[in-house]
C-alpha cells in the first residue's frame, strides 16, 4: 500500500493501516506498478535511482573497456535505449513532477550523456548537448505528451484526449 501524501508537510496523527484478512498491510514509502517506482511524494527519486544509477555504470563500463574501439554514436544509442527510456517512461505522470524533480531528471540526464560520450563529469551541460544532439529532458518529455496527443486524435481516443489535454495544460 502506498499512501500519496497531500502536502509534503502535512502529518497524519494517526497511521493508516488496512487489515486483509488475518493480515496488517502497512503504507510504504514508495511501491512498483508497471515497472515504475511511485514514491509517497511523486518526486520520481526512487524510480530514477533504482533503475538508472547501475545502467550509467554499465555505459561507463563499455566505453571504458572498449577503449576507442566502441563508437560515441553507438554508446550514445545505448544512453537512449538504456536510460532515457528509464527516465521517461510514464512520461505522462512524469508532468506532475516539480521543478526539483525536473532537476534531477535532468542531472541524471546529464550524467548518464557524459558516460555515453566518455566526457569527465565537470564538462558544461551545455556543451553535452550540443555534442550529443540530445534535448533536455523536459522539452523532451512535453514532445513524448503531445506525439500521445496526436496519437489520440488519430485513433479518435477522446478519453486519452481530455487526460493529456489536462497534463499539457499544466506544463
């Protein structure tokens, strides 16, 4: 059971527990549906350190071993298939996120094209990008929203429609 917080400062006086059977069920701080990890916050902290931090590692790994032998173009293939599809998928909740959220989407971003490209970790964000050809990832996730839009349109889907009608306005 996870138990969605209303305000990050609010504190039940009491804790909510839901008794199955025989059985306590206790909240938790973050929970696994889908393949992603939803946190009591919805800051996407949990979901993003889990499940990119060891794939960074492996992208560092290969380019390392490699040597030159390994080209950037494919080892920045392997960012955009190994993590960027990490980090926004459920890209159409991701919109929820705060600004802080969006920061740490974007570092890890930054991190894991600077292990694609071989590039020490002080190299400018900017420069990383210009290199790599690769948006930021909150351009990049507003783009992921409005291709489901067109995707919605096309199959006259009007429940899809409305529901990402409502997240892009509150981009």
């Amino acid at each position: 059971m996870l138990h969605f917080a209303p305000h990050s400062k609010k504190k039940y006086k009491k804790e909510m527990n839901i008794t199955v059977g025989n059985t306590v069920v206790k909240p938790q701080q973050s929970a696994r549906y889908l393949s992603v990890i939803f946190d009591r916050k919805l800051q996407w902290q949990a979901h993003v350190e889990e499940t990119v931090r060891y794939r960074i590692t492996l992208i560092r790994f290969l380019a390392r071993a490699t040597g030159e032998a390994l080209n950037t173009q494919i080892t920045l293939n392997l960012f955009k298939t190994l993590i960027r599809t990490v980090i926004t998928y459920g890209s159409s909740a991701i919109p929820t996120a705060d600004d802080k959220t969006w920061q740490r989407l974007q570092i890890v971003q930054n991190k894991g094209i600077r292990a694609a490209l071989g590039v020490p970790i002080y190299t400018s964000v900017e420069y990383v990008h210009r290199v790599s050809k690769i948006q930021k990832i909150k351009p990049y996730s507003i783009e992921l929203t409005r291709r489901s839009l067109d995707r919605a349109l096309y199959y006259e889907d009007m429940i899809t429609q409305e529901n990402i009608n409502d997240i892009i306005a509150n981009f």
